[in-house]
C-alpha cells in the first residue's frame, strides 16, 4: 500500500492535512555543517554509510533517533564517526535507502563493528483497516553494536557501508499491544557498482558551490548530519525551474536523484527545486479520505 507524494499544496481544494507521525528531521542541533569527504591521508579512508529497511507489512511508518555511531577495529580500539543526531525514517527506504553519513579519514585496515545509539521510536500500524500510532513502543537496548564480517577500509580510498534495518524481525507486538523493539541490523559492504546505492528523491540545501570538481556542489541532506558532493555532467537533467547548473545558487532547497561514485560523490541524474523549507514538502501513505460541499480532508501517514 504505498503512499501518494505531496510537495507544495498551494491551489488545490485541501481544507486540511492531518500527520499522524511527523516527518524526517534533526532531533537535534549542530553548530556547523558537515563537510563533504576530503581526500583521505596517507593510510587513511573514508567511510560512507547509508541507512535501509527491510520492511514489516503492518508498519505504514516507523521513526528512530540515531544519536551517535562509532566503529570498532580488529585491535579493539573504537572510534566515533558521529555525535549529530539525525532522525530515519525507515518504512520508505524499502524504496531506495538513504545516506546516513560520511566519515573522513578514518585508519585504514579491518573492522569488527559499527555500533549505534538509538532513542524515541515512533510508529503508525496499519490493522483491521484503521491507522494507529503507536505510542507506547520500547526499545530493548539504546546502544546496538552490529558485527561486521571481512569488513576493511581501503587506504587511501572510499568504502560503502548500507545498515538494512530489519522491522519485521524487529518489532513484537504482545497481546497487550505494547510493542518492543530489538533492532535487527544487517550490514553489507557496498560501492559505486552495487545496485542501489544512490540518492533517490532526497532533499537538501545545496551549501556550497564548488570551482572543482567542475559543476559540482556540496549537498547538506535535512537531516544535519551529512553533507556530499554532488557532481553534474552533460547527462545531468534539470527541472524547468532550474534548467541548467549556472542557476542554482547557495541555499536553495533541491532534490536530487544522483548514482554513488567511488570517491564518496555522488553522479546527479536529475536535479529540481524542492519547497523554499523542508517542512513544506512531504510524502507518505494517505490513510483516508473524506469530501464535503466545503472541500477536501487528507489524513496522511508522514514517511519523508
């Protein structure tokens, strides 16, 4: 039962949008805008991490704060690659998985772990043909450390990490309809040839535009805790909005569909203005609707 897309609703008969769960977002606050990855030091790498689910059918919608992630090297050592909290929504990335966050200049060699912080679970479930949000949800662990196998970082080079976040196998829902939450994570090394790995539909504000590579820009994701480079090339399409590279401009809000490269860029496909503000935009699954001589009346289920 997938969702209609909204963007701005300026000029259509809507009275009223009703959000059961509220969209992706900060959960948090940062001072200064992540950087995009640089090249890596002598015997150093870079680390790109993107976020997916395998989704539960039952679940129109589930929100989770990732408040900080570290890694663990085969010497036992931990490092944190970040204390930006940011918020996933998980139920859409069935869809196309998310990039969570870039981590420069970590030690090349092997890796055990990738271990997460996690708070406030949100979700809204769909059963007997009514939506409920789920308010009592209660994760059974805050910190979940996920085991990575034959996992190394190139020195000098750029790996790619995809978090499959499990729901079906996470969620139990007890008779008393309280819902528990043990996360379920499975990890897989991934680069720029494995299928999936890109920006779909992703919204953020472009917050630098750069002299080289030629035609590129930095891209801050809404979430606060990842910035990338994206770069254009003469396939790159554009909007009518926008029509070419030489009209976007240092704080607009675009959306981008680009392919993951192997320098930690990112390959525009197509790039169009997105709402003047994020809370503007939205996406999800509409969970009734309802007519009157006044107008129309949409309660929707907030993915993205």
């Amino acid at each position: 039962m997938m969702g209609n897309r909204f963007g701005w609703l300026g000029g259509v008969s809507v009275l009223a949008l009703t959000m059961m769960m509220a969209g992706c977002g900060t959960t948090g606050s940062t001072n200064s805008t992540p950087a995009p990855l640089p090249s890596p030091a002598p015997g150093a790498a870079n680390l790109t991490v993107f976020a997916a689910d395998a989704a539960a059918d039952n679940v129109l919608a589930f929100k989770i704060d990732v408040t900080s992630m570290s890694v663990t090297d085969s010497a036992g050592k931990v490092t944190t690659i970040t204390t930006t909290p940011q918020t996933l929504e998980l139920r859409h990335l069935e869809l196309a998985p998310t990039l969570a966050l870039q981590a420069p200049n970590l030690p090349a060699g092997a890796y055990t772990s990738i271990n997460l912080t996690l708070a406030n679970p949100k979700l809204a479930v769909f059963s007997a043909g009514t939506v409920t949000q789920v308010t009592n949800a209660t994760l059974t662990n805050s910190t979940v450390s996920v085991p990575l196998s034959s996992f190394s970082l190139p020195s000098g080079g750029t790996q790619g990490l995809a978090l499959d976040f499990d729901l079906a196998a996470s969620l139990s829902n007890p008779s008393a309809g309280v819902f528990t939450i043990n996360p379920v994570i499975h990890p897989s090394a991934v680069n720029s040839s494995t299928a999936g790995m890109e920006l779909i539909d992703t919204v953020g504000k472009v917050s630098a535009l750069n002299a080289s590579p030629a035609n590129s820009f930095n891209f801050q994701l809404v979430s606060g805790a990842a910035t990338a480079v994206v770069v254009t090339d003469a396939n790159t399409a554009y909007d009518a909005s926008l029509g070419k590279f030489s009209a976007l401009a240092v704080g607009q809000y675009v959306e981008v569909e680009g392919n993951f490269q192997g320098d930690g860029s990112f390959l525009a496909r197509h790039i169009e203005l997105s709402a003047t503000a994020p809370a503007l935009r939205m996406e999800g699954v509409v969970s009734s609707v309802a007519t009157t001589a006044t107008g129309t009346t949409v309660n929707l289920v907030v993915q993205n």
